[in-house]
C-alpha cells in the first residue's frame, strides 16, 4: 500500500459504499470504541469485495470520511490494535503457534496469513487441486456482532418501516407439517409429551418453524427434506405494509367543565358526562396526523366534576403509524382546532412534538409532584379570623387517608399517609360559612375526602381541624408542576 | 357539587398561547374570576357529602324492636352500616358506653382484608353480627343487614364509644359491607326510604 492514499479500486468502491455509511459522528464513535473499520462496513451492509481485500488503513480513511463530508469533525484517537467485535479475525490479525511449539507468534497482514497456511499445506505434503474452507470463530464474536447491532439500531435505523412479507402457502403447509412431525416423533422417542395426539396446530410461526428446523439434524433433513426442492408453478405472494413507530405530542390541558371525564367513559353502552378530554384532544390529534389511532397518557388525572385550570396538566398524545411527522404550523392548527370549538370544553397549550423520552419524563417524579388546588367549602358555622390563621400557620401537615369509600371497591383497603404543604384561605362575599380553600398537596391526596372527612376516615380533616362539619361543593386544579412541559 | 357559572367568554376567547403573553398578574386575576362563586348561587345549607353521594336506606326493628339500622349505598355498590336515629341505645340516658367487636365467631376488629380483590374478607350474611353496643343498663347487637363481605369496621368506636352519640349518622358508622353479586336487589325493596323512616318513627 502506498502511502499516497488507499488504492484506486478501493477509493473507487468507497466511493460507491459511501451513501450506505453512518453519520460522521457515528463512525467516530464507533471507531473511538475500538470497532474496525471491516466491521464498521458489515454493518452498513456493504458487501463490496474491493471494500474489504485491500488494507485500509485507519488515518486513510479518516481522510476519506472528511474528504467527502461538508461538516469537518476533527477526531483525535489513539489507534486500535485489535477490533472488539471481530476480534482481528477480519483485520487478518492473529496468533498462531510457532512451529517450535514453545511461543505464539503475530500475524499481521493478509500475505502472511496465507503464506502461514501454505506452509502448513506443504508440511504434510497434501497433493490437492483446490480447496473449500472452514472457519469456525468463537461464539462471542456473534455476540458482539448482536451488541454492536443493538446499540447502533437508533442511529442507523428509521422509524418509518416499510414491511415486505412473503408468503408461499402451498410449500409452507408442506414444510410446517414435515417439521412438526419430526418434533413431535423426537419428543415421542424420548418419551416427553404426550402420547399419540400431535397437536394439530394450524399456524405455528415462523420462529417455531426455525427452532424445529435447528434441532433437526443434517442426515434427518435429508430423508424427510426433498433434497433438492421441487419445482414450485406458482411464485412467492407478496403483502406491503407501512409503518411509522409511534409519535409524541406534548402538551399542557385545561379541563372547563364539570361534566366532562378524563378518559372515555362509558357504562353499559352509555357515556358518562357530555365527553372526555382524551377523545377531545386525541381525535384533533389524529385528523391532523392522520394516524391509524392514539393513546392519551397524562401526568395524573382529575374527577370528572373538577376543572383543571390554571398552567394545565401534562399530557402526551402517542399517535399509531402517524403519516406525517406535523411541522410547527401543523401543531399549531392542532391547537386552534381544539381551543376555538364551539363548546369551550377543554383547552391546550405548549402543544409540541416530542420524543419517546418523554414518556418517562412525565412518569418520573410523578409521585413527588406537588398539585396546588382551589375548593369552595362550606362549615356549619361562621367561619373567624382565628379559624383563617389556624389553617393557614399549618405547613407540611400530615393528614392520613383510608382509601376512600368511592374508590373502595377498586382500590386496596389501605391508610395512606400524604401531606398537606400549605393552605390559604380566601373569604367568598356575601357569605359568612363560605370560603374558597386554597392548597398545595403531596401527589396522590384525596382533596374531597381531606375536607369532609369522608366519614372519619380521612384525619385531620378541614372539620376536624376547625370543630365542625365541613362540605365540598366544587373543586379545582389550579397548578401541576412540570418544568418539560413548559 | 353546585354547577359553576359558565366562565367569561372573554375569557375562553383568547387561545391560549396568547395568554401566555399576558403578565403574571392578568392570569391570577383571570383565574381567580374563574374560581370564585356567585353567592346568589350558593345554597343557605348545602348538601352532605353522604347526602351527595350515597342513597341513604332504613331499616326498623331489625330481628328485635328498636333496633333500627341505616345503610348507605354508594354508586359504586359499597354499603355504610350504622345505627339510625331512634335506635334504642341511642335514646337510653348517657347513651353508648362501650362498643365491642368480638362478637360472634372472632373479632371483627382484627380483620385484615388486602388487595383490590379483597381477599381474607369474612362472608356475611344479613342477620351476622356486627358488634355489640352497650348503655349503662342495656346492651345491643348491630347486624349486617345486607348479605355480601366485611370490608372494614369502624374500630374509632373502641376508643371513642362516644361517636355513636355524637354523629351516628357519619363517624360513628359501624361498618362497610361489600354486597354479594345481585344481592342488592333482593333485598332494597324490604328497606325503607328517609321520608319512610322518619314517618314511621314520627320524628321531625
């Protein structure tokens, strides 16, 4: 090799290999993890045999990469000796046994290697007239393959599959039938299974097919196998399917009124409250996107008779095999299409396009989430100033609540312990049992429960704290906190 | 719940991006016209929460004179068993004493019930003994009334008999019961209604 740069038939074939190549910035990566550059192609899928016979060596190609690519990301590694997937096997780079016995020696190049094997040839004085060769490698190398693959798959593959299934219904019966016989007659000569009935399954899958056809040895395969196959009169059928793994959509809701639930809600066929915020938001979500369907996962959720006001609560929008990726204008009418209907049900704000990542984003510290609340509660007497500082000097309060009844029958009988950061109290004119409590609790407390008492099973309780019975009669979310959904 | 008046339409109007631009202070405001009642829309006495959300049922004379129970029944099936108004123990002078769950077979205090399935639940029937309740001269048993599992018993009445004088009719409940499949229906028709109850005991 010259050092003038590597030879034509191999830039050549670059060249030709380039488009099937990662990303810059993958290849760095890769390389600065001690992965060839043979192996690097293999996993491009380049199968151009100029690509690989001649040596490449590490600082040419480089040079190459940034010949050919417009952004100039300078690399400084030290070189790598030996590839951590192919184990030298690919870079011609092995230890063979001295011919003494005593020490193992280092072959480095392709000449070498084969003048190596020559030798061993000519030692036993073979007559020959050609040769077929057999390479066993050792089997961490195919597990290294399968974790070089793994961690490559985001960068490499797209989201967008086009799935191209064949299928040859007249040879596949043959088959399946043939190879669930073999299985079934092994596992009655050992005796396993049961005896006689062979299960009659009438589409076993692929993988099932595969395994059976492994454990089938070569001589087997040989007497039930037409070897070699048959003439078919009819070709392969072929279905084309597409799909786009699932998008995200971001965004805070607000909930006007209180007769609209969360999530479809519907009992023996009828819907319960005029409609819910999933359906609202998830179907404009799925008309613009024109998806094949959603699902709506939010950051908690609140009763079908509670507003949620204030920023709004976090929700996502995972769209199915969405047919297009929508672009700011396209969210944007997302939004209008749901805050400008006419029944102002249901708002939505910081509408966005996120990633999967999200998801977890949302499920993260959702137990640790504070929720700030506004009720209208009633007392049985008037309420006094000393009642307004009593409520407002608790902070970090701890209020122990028993599942309450209304979720009893779905919920475990538990005592669970919540707190109750800090209240404020806000006089409603015109009234003297009346006032509008606000409060910032722990995620997961039963706000209603926490001012009725819900029969002396929630304690403290608003009643119990003041000396008197005390009523919820509306109740809403005024803030979630969740700084990725801002 | 009391309907809220519908928000401005000023408000809603604005799509929602723009208010993100409106100061801090507009939104408080904004939000604060949201929350606040109309007074004129607020009931003098508003309705209990168990008057919100359970229907309440009576029974008198359960098994023995004076022994009138009330059961309330959730939408969601579950049922609140406690003693009604004029039950005799509450009528006595000094009222209940002391309430005791170890009646029966075990202790219905000790019961553990777990998970979503409710699982080591005891299978009541209706006339299975709940407690017994104890004045200074009498002592009463309270009974389940409705066929199906114990969930809970109220054990606040072990250290705090005194609920039951104080507010039978809300933390001085005895039990919750969850009916058995179809159980319900049975038996609603023998219960009386409030009005019923109340007719029949002449209260006011």
């Amino acid at each position: 090799m010259t050092s003038s740069g590597p030879a034509p038939e191999l830039k050549t074939a670059l060249i030709k290999a380039k488009p099937f190549l990662p990303p810059c910035h993958v290849i760095h990566h890769l390389l600065s993890t001690g992965v060839c550059i043979r192996c690097i192609f293999r996993l491009s899928g380049i199968h151009d045999r100029d690509c690989y016979t001649s040596p490449l060596d590490q600082s040419h190609f480089m040079f190459f990469l940034e010949e050919h690519n417009d952004n100039d990301i300078k690399s400084n590694f030290t070189t790598i000796t030996y590839c951590s997937i192919c184990l030298g096997v690919l870079c011609s780079v092995c230890c063979v046994q001295e011919k003494t016995g005593a020490a193992f020696k280092e072959i480095t190049s392709v000449n070498d290697f084969v003048l190596f094997i020559s030798d061993i040839i000519k030692r036993e004085e073979y007559q020959i007239d050609g040769f077929s060769l057999e390479v066993s490698v050792p089997p961490v190398i195919v597990a290294n393959d399968r974790a070089l693959r793994l961690q490559s798959v985001e960068s490499l593959s797209s989201p967008f599959h086009i799935r191209l299934t064949y299928s040859h219904s007249e040879t596949s019966q043959k088959l399946q039938s043939l190879v669930l016989n073999c299985r079934d007659s092994k596992k009655r000569e050992r005796g396993s299974g049961e005896n006689g009935s062979s299960k009659k399954a009438s589409n076993e899958s692929d993988a099932s097919i595969y395994r059976a056809l492994d454990l089938i040895g070569d001589h087997d395969f040989c007497t039930r196998f037409l070897v070699p196959p048959g003439k078919v009169d009819k070709p392969c059928q072929l279905v084309v399917a597409c799909h786009r793994t699932p998008i995200y959509i971001a965004g805070r809701y607000l909930k006007y009124s209180r007769n609209v639930s969360q999530s479809r809600w519907i009992i023996d066929d009828e819907r319960m409250g005029e409609a819910s915020v999933e359906e609202l938001i998830g179907e404009n979500v799925l008309q613009i996107c024109r998806g094949d369907g959603y699902k709506f996962h939010s950051a908690g959720r609140e009763d079908i008779d509670v507003r949620m006001l204030g920023s709004g609560r976090p929700f996502l929008v995972e769209v199915l095999n969405s047919r297009i990726l929508p672009s700011y204008t396209e969210i944007e009418q997302i939004a209008d299409n749901i805050n400008n209907s006419d029944k102002k049900l249901v708002g939505v704000g910081n509408l966005k396009l996120v990633g999967a990542e999200a998801w977890n984003m949302m499920r993260e510290g959702e137990a640790e989430k504070q929720k700030e609340y506004a009720a209208l509660v009633w007392i049985s007497r008037p309420l006094t100033d000393d009642d307004v500082s009593n409520l407002t000097s608790l902070k970090d309060l701890d209020v122990s609540q028993k599942t309450p009844i209304r979720v009893l029958h779905r919920r475990s009988p538990l005592e669970r312990s919540k707190i109750i950061h800090w209240m404020k109290i806000e006089n409603v004119e015109g009234t003297t049992q009346y006032f509008l409590l606000h409060l910032c609790t722990q995620a997961g407390t039963y706000i209603k429960e926490f001012v009725h008492g819900d029969l002396g099973r929630t304690h403290p309780s608003i009643g119990s704290i003041l000396g008197c019975r005390a009523e919820i009669l509306q109740l809403d979310v005024t803030d979630v906190k969740m700084d990725y959904f801002d | 719940m009391a309907e809220n008046a519908e928000p401005s339409e000023e408000t809603l109007n604005k799509p929602i991006q723009e208010n993100k631009r409106t100061t801090e202070e507009e939104k408080r405001q904004d939000l604060s016209s949201l929350l606040l009642p109309n007074p004129k829309d607020l009931p003098q006495i508003p309705p209990t929460a168990v008057e919100t959300n359970f229907s309440s049922y009576f029974v008198a004379d359960f098994m023995k004179p004076g022994h009138d129970q009330y059961i309330y029944r959730h939408a969601n099936g579950l049922c609140v068993i406690g003693l009604a108004r004029a039950h005799l123990a509450l009528t006595e002078t000094g009222g209940v004493t002391v309430v005791d769950f170890n009646v029966g077979k075990s202790d219905r205090s000790e019961l553990k019930v777990t998970g979503k399935r409710k699982r080591n639940a005891l299978q009541f029937e209706s006339n299975s003994a709940l407690c017994k309740v104890s004045t200074n001269g009498n002592s009463y048993i309270v009974r389940c009334c409705v066929k199906g599992s114990l969930l809970e018993v109220n054990d606040r009445l072990i250290k705090q008999p005194d609920l039951l004088n104080s507010s039978a009719d809300r933390e001085g409940y005895v039990a919750i019961i969850m009916p058995k499949q179809g159980e319900w229906l049975k038996i609603k028709d023998s219960f009386l209604s409030y009005e019923e109850y109340v007719q029949l005991r002449g209260l006011s």
